[in-house]
C-alpha cells in the first residue's frame, strides 16, 4: 500500500494499517474494499463498500457487513 517504507500509508492504506479500512478477498483474490468511520468516536459507520464488477452479484458485500458487524 505505501511503496517506500520511510514514509508512512496515506488513504485507505491507513485505514488498513488501523483496522478501519478492509480489502475484501474472494479465492485469494483482491475482490473490493471496504472502510469505516466513527461517529463521535463512538458509533462506527460504514463510508465505503466497493466491489470489482466481476465479484459483484456473489453476496459477497453482505458477508462483509455481516462480518463487520459481528
């Protein structure tokens, strides 16, 4: 996510460095991604769910909110 290692992710690749953000995997493969906010620092709330078009239709985005969810 950050090609030189001196400086730190930016975006999404820091929301994934601290579990806010998700890549979302089908058979190893990057599908989507996935990423959220807090409210007040206190009610999280998803501001992204993106799949790639050929893993859309496979439920694949329910999962991940269920799994966020849980």
């Amino acid at each position: 996510l950050c090609r030189d290692p001196a400086r730190p992710p930016g975006g999404l690749g820091r929301k994934i460095a601290v579990k806010n953000g998700y890549v979302i995997v089908e058979d190893g493969q990057p599908a989507g991604i996935m990423r959220y906010n807090m409210f007040w620092d206190v009610i999280p709330f998803v501001t992204l769910i993106h799949l790639r078009e050929q893993y859309r239709g496979r439920g694949l985005g329910r999962k991940a909110m269920a799994q966020w969810e849980n």
